[in-house]
C-alpha cells in the first residue's frame, strides 16, 4: 500500500506500512521529512481513505477521481494536501 505526493513539479511515492520513502523528485530534504511526518501523523485516516478509494473503484466502472487528504496550510512553506493516488 502507497500514496504518491505531488506538489508543483516535485513527487514522491511512500510505503505507508511502513511509512519509507520509495523515491522522489524535486523535494528537498526538509519536505520530505515534514511529508513523512505527516504520513504518520495521519496514516490511519490516510489508509481508510486509501481504502475506501480502492473499494470504490472495484465496485464502480466509471473512473475515479483522485481523492487528497488535505491539511492546515499553516504557511506557503508546508504541504497542505497529500494526494491518494494509490495502487495496488
């Protein structure tokens, strides 16, 4: 199970069990420390999502949206949203 995060031109692609960062382009370290924080921080709420989001998709024939788990944006700084892109 992995979610990826996208954020203007920079992505990563985390395992949430357990949360490791798989690669990523375009973050620095310091974001992806705070998006690996925030992934444990919420990986309960993110997984629930992620599986909703699947189940959903199995039952449906229509495309699915993407869905994101957003966040207080407490500065232009941090991430405000982690997008569920996930995959089986």
């Amino acid at each position: 199970m992995h979610i990826h995060i996208e954020c203007d031109a920079a992505f990563a692609k985390f395992w949430l069990v357990p949360v490791k960062l798989q690669h990523s382009i375009g973050f620095s370290r310091a974001e992806l420390v705070k998006v690996e924080n925030l992934i444990v921080e919420h990986r309960e709420t993110i997984m629930e999502a992620w599986n909703s989001w699947h189940y959903l998709k199995r039952k449906s024939t229509r495309c699915c949206t993407n869905q994101h788990i957003s966040f207080p944006q407490k500065n232009r700084g941090e991430l405000s949203s982690l997008p569920l892109q996930g995959e089986g």
